[in-house]
C-alpha cells in the first residue's frame, strides 16, 4: 500500500506528466512510433534531441502507460499512446495541445476562483479577457480550441448517432461548433436536414467540414445568439456539451430561448457530463477534476443528475429518459412540460 505521501506525491507531479504528453507530440514522438517500437538513441537523433534526456522522457511515458519498453529497451506505443498519433480519431491529440498552451496556466489563480466563486475569474486573470473572447481574438488559440473539442464530442459521438432518428426530419444543433458532429449525423441519417446555430466567426469554419462530408447541401448555417433566439419549430433541438460552460442563469436562458422556439412535439436532446454524487463512485476523481478545469476557464460547471433535474425542470422540460452516450457523459432526451411553459427570452 502507497503511503499518503506517495499518493500527494503522484497528484503534484500530475502537472509534469500532463506536459510530457505535450512535449512528446511537439516533438512526433507518437508518429514516429507509428510503425513500431524503436530505441531512444534513433528517437533523439531524428528529434534532434539529447538521447539522456529523451529516454528519461520516454520511460516518464511507459510508466504512465502511454509508451510500453521492450525487453530490448525499445519503447512503443500503447493503445493509450496510439491516440497521441496525428490524425487519430477522437481529438484527443488536440485536446493536450489546448489544455497545456491555453488552459493549465489559469490553474495558478484556483485559490481566487474559490474565495470568489466567480466561474471564469482564473482564465480571465491569466489571460486578460474571458474565454470565448480570447478564443474569439486568437485565431490560433480558437483554432485549437476548435480542434479540442473533438474530444468532448468523440466521448458522446456514438450515443447520438446511434439514436433512432427515423421519426424526426429536422435537427438543430445549438452551440455546435464547427459543425464536426453534425456532419457525421447527417451522413449516418440521410433524410435529416439541419441547422448549425453558432457565432458567425464559428461557422465561417464550419463551411469546409460540411463541404468535405459533402453534406452542405442539407444544413444551414444559422449565426444566431444561443441566448435570446434559435430557430423555430423544428424537430430535435440538440446541446452538446454547451449548458456545462453556464451557470444558472445563463444556462436557464439558453433553455428558455431553445423553449420557446420548440413546438410541443418537438425534442431536446442535452449530451453532456453527469457529475457522480459522490467521490467514491467510479470516474469520480478525474469528472471532479474536469469540474474544477471548467469552472476555471468559465462561469459554468459540471452537475449531478439531481442538478440537471432541477435546471431542465425549472425550464420548462421534462427529462423523459437517460441513457449512456458514451465515457463523456449521457444523453438527457427532454420533452416540454406543457404545465409550465416559461416566457420567452428577452434582450440583455
């Protein structure tokens, strides 16, 4: 048994193993290792790295399970590394590259986000705009934001596509993105049409990803503030990973707006994080860490099913049934409660 100073031990060098993943793709390690295990001393020279240096950050990696070390001293990659290679499927590649360049450095303002409670405080201090306005005014920071998201998508993909769609002609996604999910949905389910409801700097990106799944033709791009105003009437209204940026009151009012533009058969489809209700449940530790990264770069947080419950109660639906969606997190399918429909949304 680990003795308690072994196991703080591991969580504060929790930061340096993170960048070892970072340094390892700045340099191709995982391309490199693509097709097969090689030595530390090839790996160095074709990085153009110490060789000491790189095999103490290569045996960093196998004992955190992403490289594996051959009897020969060889290092290859592991079915956790593999997803570090370029052009994997799930962004998780991506998702190291935002969180260690955009993100970790707001970790250091965590002690004022706590005396404040204000969500986003620690991002802000770090960076000197909020976080959609950074990600707004840095191309390159939204570019990889952009690109991370695959990772909450990936984590819930399956979930959604898998659904019966067949009773329902019209979709609009709320909040997504570049439009990488939507795409999928409508190559899987050709009868659908859709509208991609985003910021117009957003969707000048989400253009090309509609054109190369060759699905251009069946969803239109809708800039609109997710706020006060959504597209009207049509049949699946869908939120993937958007209400968790939220607090209360700004969550509330992305569900009212996408309330009142529903008709009373219509459907609400929230994929998002059920955050366990207590710190022994399984996945505990990191879905806690991960509501403290969120909370660190914006107003919103994780929530616990009772929590979901309240906030989509308290909007005007019905949670009609939960189902897994996926190790990001389930998918909430939601009716609206005819006996409280809230006001519309107003300006501000």
């Amino acid at each position: 048994m680990e003795t308690p100073e072994a196991l703080l031990m591991d969580s504060l060098m929790g930061t340096v193993r993170t960048q070892a993943l970072r340094t390892a793709i700045e340099l191709g390690i995982p391309g490199l290792l693509s097709r097969g295990p090689r030595s530390a001393g090839a790996l160095a020279v074709d990085c153009g790295c110490d060789p000491v240096a790189m095999r103490r950050l290569l045996f960093s990696l196998a004992a955190s399970g992403v490289l594996e070390e051959t009897p020969e001293g060889w290092f290859g990659l592991t079915r956790v590394g593999a997803c570090l290679r370029p052009g994997s499927k799930g962004g998780i590649r991506e998702y190291v590259q935002f969180v260690c360049d955009d993100a970790l450095p707001a970790a250091a303002h965590l002690t004022e986000l706590v005396r404040t409670g204000r969500g986003g405080s620690a991002f802000e201090a770090a960076k000197g705009r909020p976080f959609f306005a950074h990600l707004a005014e840095d191309r390159e920071a939204g570019a990889r934001f952009d690109a991370a998201m695959n990772v909450s998508v990936s984590g819930l993909r399956d979930g959604i596509l898998d659904r019966d769609w067949r009773v329902s002609r019209t979709v609009a996604d709320v909040g997504g993105g570049t439009g990488r999910l939507l795409a999928e949905l409508l190559v899987r389910h050709p009868h659908l049409t859709a509208w991609l409801c985003e910021q117009r700097h957003v969707l000048d990106a989400a253009g090309p990803v509609l054109t190369e799944a060759g699905v251009e033709d069946r969803c239109v791009l809708a800039p609109c503030d997710f706020f006060t105003e959504v597209p009207e009437g049509l049949d699946v209204y869908l939120l993937v990973r958007v209400l968790h940026d939220w607090d209360t009151e700004r969550a509330s009012r992305v569900l009212a707006a996408v309330r009142a533009a529903m008709r009373p058969d219509s459907r609400l489809l929230v994929a998002d994080l059920l955050l366990p209700s207590s710190p022994d449940a399984e996945g505990a530790a990191w879905r806690a860490a991960y509501d403290l990264y969120i909370n660190l770069l914006l107003p919103g947080y994780e929530r616990t099913a009772q929590q979901w419950h309240d906030l989509l109660a308290s909007s005007g639906f019905r949670i009609e049934r939960t189902t897994e969606a996926g190790w990001r997190g389930s998918l909430l399918e939601c009716v609206p409660d005819v006996s409280d429909v809230p006001e519309a949304p107003g300006e501000g």
